[in-house]
C-alpha cells in the first residue's frame, strides 16, 4: 500500500515538473513578438470635416411697409421673377382716400395762400404811401408767410399719401427665384415696427453659398481660398466642390462647444443643390503628393531594453555605437537634462543619430535656418531592429510623411505583440517621438510643406 502512494507521488511530483517546464520553461525562451507596419508611397492629406447648411448666395426677404388686405398675387413658389416686376397687390380703398384728403387739404392750403397773400399785397401799398400802421403791415406778412409754410406742408402730406398708395403695389426688388410664399389673398397684413415677410425671392441659385460650423480647436487651419468637398443627401454619388471665402469672426457657442460659421462659395451650374440641404463637407488643409508614409505609431516606438541587452552583440559594431548614444540620450532626456526644447532636441537628435542610417536626401541641418521635425523608426531586418532617423512632414494620424533612407515596403515596428511571461519588458515611450496630437500642419523637412 506504501509502496503504491509513493509511486502515485512521484508522478504528480513528475507531472507538476513538466507542466512547469512546458508553462515556464519554454516560454521564457519565446521571443519578442513585434507588430509592424510598410513603408508606402502615395498621396497623404490632412482635412477637417464639418457639417454646413445650403443657400442662395444672395436671399432677399420681400415685405410690405403699409398695412392692407392682399388683393392679388401675380407669383407662387418657384416663379421666376425679374426685377421691378408686379408681384402682389394690397386693397388701395383707404389708401386712394388719404390721397384725394391730402389734395383737398393741399386746395384749401392754396386758398389761404392767396388770401393772405393779396391781404400783404394790398397793405403793402397803403403801408408805402404812410396810411396804415406798421403793425399792421408786419401782420399781413407774417399771416402771408405762415400760409406758404401750411402750404408746404400740405403738399408733403400728399407726396407721403402718394408713395403709400405706391407700396400697396409689391415690386420684386431683385431678378431671382420665389422660394418661399407667406400670404394669400385675403389675407391682412400689418406694417409696424418690424416689416412682415411675405416673400423671399434667391437672386441666382447657380450660385450658391454654404454656411459651415467650424470647431474652435480647427478654426486655425481654415484659411480663406481652400478648396472644399461635400456631399448631401440627395445626390449620395456624387461630389460636390467649393473655395472658402470668409471665416466669421463671431463665436457660435452650441452645448459648450465654441464653433465659427465659415461661408464657402458653390457653384450650382445645374441647380441640382438646393437651398437649406445639409452638407457633410471636408476641407483640404495640406496635401502631400507621392511621398513616404510610415504607420504614425511607428515614430512612437522604443524597443524594449531587455531586447536591446539581449540582441546588442549581434549588431554590427557601427549600429551598436548608434544604439549606445541613442540610449544614452533617451536616459539624459528622461532625467530632464534632454528636454530643453526644440533646439536641444535637435541637437541631441544629431548627437546620439551619428552615423546612423538615414540621412535624407537634402541634408540633416535644414534650409533657411529652419530646424526640420526629426523623428525616429525601426525598420525590422530579420530578427533585427535597425533604428533609422526621418524627418516628419504632415500627418493625419493615421500615417505621417518622413523623408530619410527608407524604402518603400521596408518593416517598421508599431509595437509589441506579447512579452516574455516572468521576464517584465519595459517599453518607454520614443524620445525622438513627435507630437502626434491633432494633424500636423505644414511639414519644413517633407513635401507636405510646400
């Protein structure tokens, strides 16, 4: 019985050994896995997308500044009107009565003129010839005076009375479309402090206008003559084209959020675009035609020091005097002794890359006393990382222009895909890295610049 509970021990001792040897054993000696991605050669754009809503270039809102009853209408929606044409009508009865008041009080302003004017007249005379008083005399003239002023003021009543019996005829100010009818016959409409609408008339819609809601974290990049594509709803296959042509000054604050109204011109040569269509619309901030592009957390990439320590000898001694200084920078940057900003940066981005692979086909130092963005990549060579520095043009993100000695199709490493278990692997992130916030604009060491 001993003999058999000893047996059954040793197997479990036995099995829980090689299970740890299958579990830990082997495993410790699994390399690094990596996740990488191509150097690619093509087109690189960095836009902002918003949302706009459609217009004529030019509205005008038709109103009335009498008050009346519409009589007639001569136009509906989508009439095609032209300037100076009769549109609609209002009741003339109270209208054409004012008027024929105003000329009875203009006749009865003449009659008194003539009066008093003949009563000056006559006083006049006996005044020279010394029969009357000069009292006398200074009142006919006076009452002569202030007969010619009533007279004015008559005749102006009755040019008012005249220009109001005018405005009951509703004139098209523009040539245009009608798109919108607020009245019917019949209908009453009051002219106060704030003239009713009755109807809105677009001048011309192959010209239109669309009005695009900016946030305030993009509004820097919009600037007046960029070009602009969108579609809407109604057309889903079709792309439309624009050119910015005002950034608003004044905020539109909406839930918090601070937006600009952008006013991009449309052409609508075959009036397919209507007015008040929602637009998802993007604006081409930079473009960057045929170059390299690399995966942008690429140039976010350090690898692990255990990976390093373990791999070093198998370098060449060229690349393992790169590595040393680049390690030696990353260690003063993270101490705080490499991170006194863009110069310094640069500096000992030259300092620790001496020698390294890839130096660009314009040289390392820039043009015009402009640094160039640097940046740092990885590219896989069998089991090896080849460290090769770039410089960084626009990105969208996604990928990010770099000119240096880079192929197109060459590994660069993004990542990792698993770790040693038991062996912690520390990665940090790449000092060289740059700031891959939002889109970069502009690119002084890449194409994207220009």
């Amino acid at each position: 019985m001993k003999k058999t509970y000893w047996i059954i021990l040793i197997a479990v001792v036995l099995a829980l050994l090689a299970g740890g040897y299958f579990l830990f054993g082997k495993k410790t000696e699994k390399a690094v896995e990596f996740r990488s991605g191509k150097v690619e050669k093509g087109d690189l754009q960095v836009n902002v997308t918003a949302t706009g809503i459609l217009s004529a270039d030019t509205t005008v809102a038709v109103g009335t500044q009498v008050s009346g009853i519409i009589t007639k209408i001569f136009v509906d929606f989508n009439s095609v009107v032209r300037k100076g044409q009769i549109i609609a009508v209002l009741d003339t009865t109270f209208l054409a009565a004012s008027v024929e008041d105003a000329r009875s009080s203009l006749f009865r302003a003449q009659v008194q003129t003539r009066l008093t004017k003949r009563n000056y007249e006559r006083n006049k005379t006996l005044f020279e010839e010394k029969v009357i008083a000069q009292a006398d005399y200074d009142q006919s003239l006076s009452d002569y005076e202030t007969a010619q002023a009533n007279e004015r003021s008559v005749k102006s009543s009755l040019d008012r009375a005249y220009i109001n019996l005018r405005y009951a005829t509703i004139i098209a100010p523009v040539s245009g479309v009608v798109i919108s009818r607020n009245v019917d016959i019949g209908q009453t409409v009051a002219s106060s402090f704030s003239t009713p609408t009755l109807f809105s008339i677009a001048n011309d819609l192959t010209k239109m206008q669309l009005q695009a809601s900016i946030d305030e974290a993009d509004i820097g990049k919009i600037k007046v003559g960029q070009e602009v594509s969108f579609r809407v709803d109604a057309y889903m296959d079709q792309t439309f084209n624009g050119t910015v042509r005002q950034v608003r000054l004044q905020p539109v604050t909406l839930q918090n959020v601070v937006n600009y109204i952008v006013v991009i011109d449309v052409p609508n040569p075959d009036k397919k675009l209507m007015p008040g269509m929602t637009a998802n619309l993007t604006v081409k901030i930079q473009e960057a035609l045929d170059v390299f592009k690399v995966p942008s957390s690429s140039l976010r990439f350090w690898p692990p020091q255990e990976y390093l320590d373990k791999h070093m000898k198998e370098y060449p001694d060229s690349i393992q005097k790169v590595i040393e200084k680049l390690l030696k920078f990353a260690a003063r940057k993270q101490s705080g002794q490499g991170s006194g900003g863009g110069g310094q940066m640069g500096s000992g981005m030259r300092d620790a890359g001496s020698g390294m692979q890839g130096q660009g086909h314009q040289g390392w130092g820039g043009q015009g006393g402009n640094r160039p963005r640097m940046g740092l990549v990885w590219v896989k060579q069998g089991e090896l990382l080849i460290p090769h520095r770039v410089r960084t043009g626009i990105s969208d993100n996604s990928s990010t222009e770099v000119d240096g000695n880079l192929k197109d199709g060459d590994e660069v490493v993004t990542g990792i895909v698993n770790t040693t278990p038991g062996q912690p692997t520390t990665q940090q992130q790449n000092p060289f890295a740059p700031t891959m916030g939002r889109p970069q604009q502009g690119g002084s060491g890449g194409r994207g610049g220009r």
